[in-house]
C-alpha cells in the first residue's frame, strides 16, 4: 500500500514537471515566433500558454496574433475573458475598445468609453488620473477631457492642474495650458519650479520674437497685473526674461518684486549672479548696487559689495571687457571696499583680486606685490592661503621677468604641498621657468612627474606642454627654433606682446616650413585674447583650421572658435555649426564630449550619443 502511495505521488509529480516543461517550451516557441513576425505561428503556441496562464504579458501578444489572422470571434471571446479578470485594467478595455471601432461596431466601443467614466468613484483622484492616463495613451483625447471633468466633479477639492494643461498642450491650446499651470501656481507657490520646468519643456522660450514667448509674456504680465496678485507671478515672469537673455526686463521686474515685499535683496542678488555668469556686467551689477543702497543693516549688504566687487574682477579677468577709465574706476572701487570692510580674512580674496588687476592690468605690479607682502603678515591666515598668495607674487615676479625668484617661490609651495593641488600647479608652473630658459630636457623631467598627477587639469596642462616639447625639440637644428619659442611665450606672460610677435615672425621667416607653424597662430590667438581682442582672435585661429586642418592644433582652435561665439559675441548659431564641425570632422578630439555638452546647452534638449547631429 505504501509502495502504491509512492508510485502515484511520483507519477503526479512527473505529470506536473512534464506539464510544466511542456508550457515553458510552448512559451519559448511562442516568443520566437512573434519576435521574428511569424504570428500564424507564434498563435498555436499562445493559446496552449494562455489556457493554463491568462496574465496581460501572455494576453496581449496573443491577443494581437488573433487579429493578425482575423479571427475575430475568438478575439472577441478571449477579450471578453480578460476584461472580466480584472475591470481596473483600462488598457486591456481600451483595447477592446479600439477593437470594435476597427469592426465598424462604434456603439460598443462608445459603451466601453462610458462604462469606464462612470464607473469612477467619489475623492478618488488616482483612479481618474489613471483613466485619463489611459486615455492619452491611446490617443482618445476627447473622452480623456471627460474623465478628468468627471474626476474634477467627483473630487473637488483635488487640483487637477496638471493633467489639464497636460490636455491643453496635446490639443495645442497653450494659452489654456499657461492659464491652468498659472491657476495652481497661486494656490501652491511651492511648485514654481516644476511648473517652470512643465512651461520650458512644452512652449520655445529661447527667442523674444518666437509666438510662444509672446503669449506667455502676455499671459504672464496680465496675472501679474491683477489686484492682489500672488508675488509667485513675478518670479514666473522674472524666469521668463531670462529665458530669453533680457537681463534688464529680469532685473526691472526682480527689484519691483523686492520693493514690494519690502524685502532684504536676497532674490535680486541671486538674479546678478546668474547675470555675472552670462556676461551681462552692466545689469550684475545694477542688481547688487541695488542691494548695497538698501543700507548697511540689511543681511546682504557686505555679501553685495563683495559680489560687486568679483563681478568687475571676472569683467576685467575672464571677459576682458574693460579701457582704462574703467580699470582705473575698478581699482577705487576695489580700494573703496577694502577701506570700509578693512582688510582681514573675510576681504582676504578682495586683497588678492586687486593685486591681480594691478599687476597684470593696470602696470602696478610695484604696487601690488608690495599689497602682497602686507597680505602674508596678516594673522590668521591658513596656510592654502599664504600658498595663494606667494603663488600671485610669483607669477608678478614672472610678469617683471624675475623669473629666478618666482621659481623659488613656486618650489616653496610645490615642496610644502606636494600632494595638494596648489603644489602641483607650482610644480607645472616651475617646470614652465625652465621652459622659457631653454631647459627643455629639465623642464620635460619635472612635466613628467606631473602627467601621472591626480589633478585632471594640471595633467592634461603638464601632457599638452610635455607632448609639444617632445614634437619640436630634439631634431637636427631644431633647438634654435625652439629656443626662440619658449622665448617668445615668456614674453607673452610678460604682456611683450609685440616682441613675441617679433619671434614668431622671425621663426616663419627662417623656417617657413617648420612644424611649429600651427602653434605660432594658435599662440597669436591667445595673445589676441588675452587683450580682449576678440575678432582678431578669430582670424588667426580660422587661419590655423584653414591652413592646418590637419596638424594636432586644429580642433583646439575650433574649440577656441565656438567658444569665443559663445560666450564672447552671443551668436549660439555659429557656436553650435563650430561645435558641430568638431564633432564630425575631429572624432578623436578630446573637446568632442565638451562640444556634444555645449550643443545639448543650446539647444535646450537631449542628445543622445548615435544621434546624427
């Protein structure tokens, strides 16, 4: 008896393993046939699969094979068996539903459409979101209007903002759109930025004269207008001027908002720091003017001088946008500064801007390493600082062709910090002192040590200055040519532009034919820069892409190129054709990750990496 109870057990269990292995074959053999487009196939298979397993995944290729056949009777049935599993899948209804439109049987489709929104239940505002989701997704936008008035009806007091501008904007109603986003937003002001980022996403904002932009101003300053209008409309507006670069209607608006919540001046200057990072000086520094004047007793009054001060220091630095009325007008206000604040560790980086703008500026080197010394005699100072600040003394001292002093004062730092990156930047620095002597040999030793640094940007400088030596020195004759080009770069980081300028010529005229031709023009576009000199930068570098299109400097100069158009003259469109140029002619370059980035920025959009820019 016991034997027999075995035997059965077994012989159960063996059914059941077979069937099992049975339906996973069947299942195989069912996707095999589908992915490859053999449905007539892939059908026998599905229906065996789906007797023993009616799950949607099983259901919706078979069900999709069935049509493929037209056999719509048991397409019907096995429809109707699904929806009865589960009535809160609305997917599978509207399947079906599509279903009897494509047999021409409307009233059955439209009683499916009815049965769904009526059957949405009283302050449930899931389930019709869920159905107006639905709705959308197979493009059945008039019933997805009905579920969310049926949803908006059944439940009050749940904003579906939301999902109605969703609507709006898939009808192309955006003036609905901007006025439902605008409703929510004066009830929750918490959602500015999400709604901003809704707005950005669905209208193009990017050009004053675009019809999008015209009808969110519109729609923006008649809210703004209103009696009583929520202070969140206004920073909506603000964010709308800067989508387009109108720094002075953001700022206008900005400083309106301040004044009429009486504020501290927190939002105007965080409006000048976005205008200092898009070169827009003029209405920085309104804005933290603007700040300062509301007196010395509001919290952001030092944080407004100091900003004000480093936005004519990037001004003067990064953008060269200056003539000497203006340095001169920069180094009293700087000095104004430091008076009133008094000189300390919070005015320890106006200290050093100053020197900078002096030195290299204003021909006050004198007077600014003088500034210096006082500097490092200040208590309280750490020691990344007081590296700081003999960092600057040496690259003046450099500047006054002392280079023999700045060397040592960059190995003090190089010694003291040698696993820091202001060491390394020392070392790179020093290594450069040797450069301009003609210590090739020596110089390349010390750029060595640097390539296998931990700091990106030192590397690649130290990699970019050791790869050039290794590619111009060391051949018949070549010294001599050498000698006079890291002459000539000593003498543009003394600011003897013409000199060097004298060096490079004299290199083309005795060797015409040499390979430092690409870097003598990218070098004169740097000095070009360097004096804010923007188009003739542009010539010497279009001259090097067009002459030396294929040596290493090339993609470098268009980089310089889309950047100038960028950043300097504000034409995106040839940026971006620059940008571009990289990308399909130079595959290799090392810009190319920057450049795709750029596009991307410009655009305002994704770009994947297989995309045919």
């Amino acid at each position: 008896m016991f034997t027999a109870r075995i035997f059965i057990f077994l012989f159960s269990f063996l059914c059941v393993f077979s069937a099992a292995a049975q339906t996973s074959t069947d299942l195989q053999l069912a996707q095999y046939y589908y992915n490859n487009a053999e449905l007539d196939k892939a059908l026998g298979y599905y229906e065996k699969v789906y007797a023993l397993d009616q799950s949607k995944p099983i259901f919706l290729p078979y069900f999709e094979c069935l049509i493929a056949q037209k056999d719509y009777k048991t397409a019907e049935k096995v429809l109707r068996k699904q929806i009865a599993l589960n009535r809160q899948d609305y997917e599978v209804r509207l399947i079906g539903a599509a279903f009897y439109e494509d047999q021409n049987e409307l009233s059955k489709a439209t009683k499916i459409y009815d049965e769904i929104i009526d059957e949405l239940q009283p302050n449930n505002p899931g389930q019709a979101i869920s159905v107006y989701q639905a709705f959308v997704a197979k493009a059945k936008l008039p019933q997805a209007k009905r579920a969310l008035d049926m949803g908006q009806k059944l439940s009050p007091t749940y904003p579906f903002n939301f999902q109605y501008a969703d609507y709006y904007a898939l009808v192309g109603d955006k003036r609905a759109m901007l006025l439902a986003y605008l409703d929510y937003l004066g009830q929750q002001p918490s959602v500015l930025e999400p709604i901003q980022q809704a707005i950005g996403a669905r209208m193009d904002l990017n050009q004053a004269t675009s019809p999008d932009f015209i009808l969110a101003k519109e729609v923006m300053l008649s809210r703004v207008q209103q009696a009583s209008a929520p202070l969140v409309y206004n920073q909506v507006l603000i964010w709308l001027y800067v989508q387009i670069r109108d720094f002075t209607g953001a700022a206008t608006q900005v400083i309106a908002l301040d004044k009429r919540m009486k504020g501290d001046g927190r939002e105007v200057m965080e409006l000048g720091q976005i205008c200092i990072e898009n070169a827009e000086f003029g209405q920085a520094n309104r804005c933290f003017q603007y700040v300062i004047d509301l007196g010395q007793e509001k919290p952001n009054f030092y944080e407004a001088q100091l900003a004000l001060l480093n936005g004519r220091f990037i001004q003067v630095t990064q953008f060269r946008k200056f003539n000497q009325d203006e340095i001169n007008q920069c180094i009293f206000d700087f000095e104004a500064a430091l008076g009133r604040l008094g000189k300390s560790r919070v005015t320890y980086q106006l200290t050093l801007q100053l020197a900078e703008i002096r030195a290299f500026y204003a021909k006050q080197s004198q007077v600014a390493l003088q500034e210096l010394q006082e500097l490092l005699r200040m208590p309280g100072l750490t020691d990344i600082q007081r590296a700081q600040v003999k960092m600057l003394n040496a690259d003046i001292q450099v500047l006054d062709g002392d280079i023999w002093e700045a060397s040592l004062l960059y190995m003090q730092i190089d010694n003291d910090f040698k696993f820091e990156t202001i060491g390394a930047e020392a070392k790179f620095k020093n290594a450069k002192i040797f450069y301009y002597d003609g210590e090739f040999e020596f110089a390349q030793s010390q750029l060595d040590v640097l390539k296998e640094g931990t700091s990106r940007f030192i590397s690649n400088d130290a990699i970019q200055l050791s790869v050039f030596i290794t590619d111009n020195y060391g051949l018949d004759s070549n010294y001599q040519v050498m000698s006079w080009f890291a002459t000539a770069d000593r003498m543009i980081a003394q600011h003897k532009y013409d000199s060097a300028f004298v060096l490079f010529d004299s290199i083309q005229t005795a060797f015409p034919y040499h390979s430092l031709a690409d870097d003598i023009l990218f070098r004169k576009g740097q000095v070009m820069e360097q004096q804010g000199l923007w188009e003739q930068a542009i010539g010497y570098y279009e001259d090097l892409v067009k002459v030396h299109a294929a040596d290493i400097l090339a993609d470098d100069a268009l980089f310089r190129l889309a950047e100038i158009n960028e950043q300097i003259l504000k034409n995106t469109t040839n940026a971006e054709a620059l940008y571009k140029r990289i990308l399909l002619e130079y595959k290799a370059s090392l810009f190319g990750a920057e450049a795709r980035k750029r596009i991307r920025l410009m655009r305002g959009d994704a770009l994947s990496e297989s995309e045919d820019i």
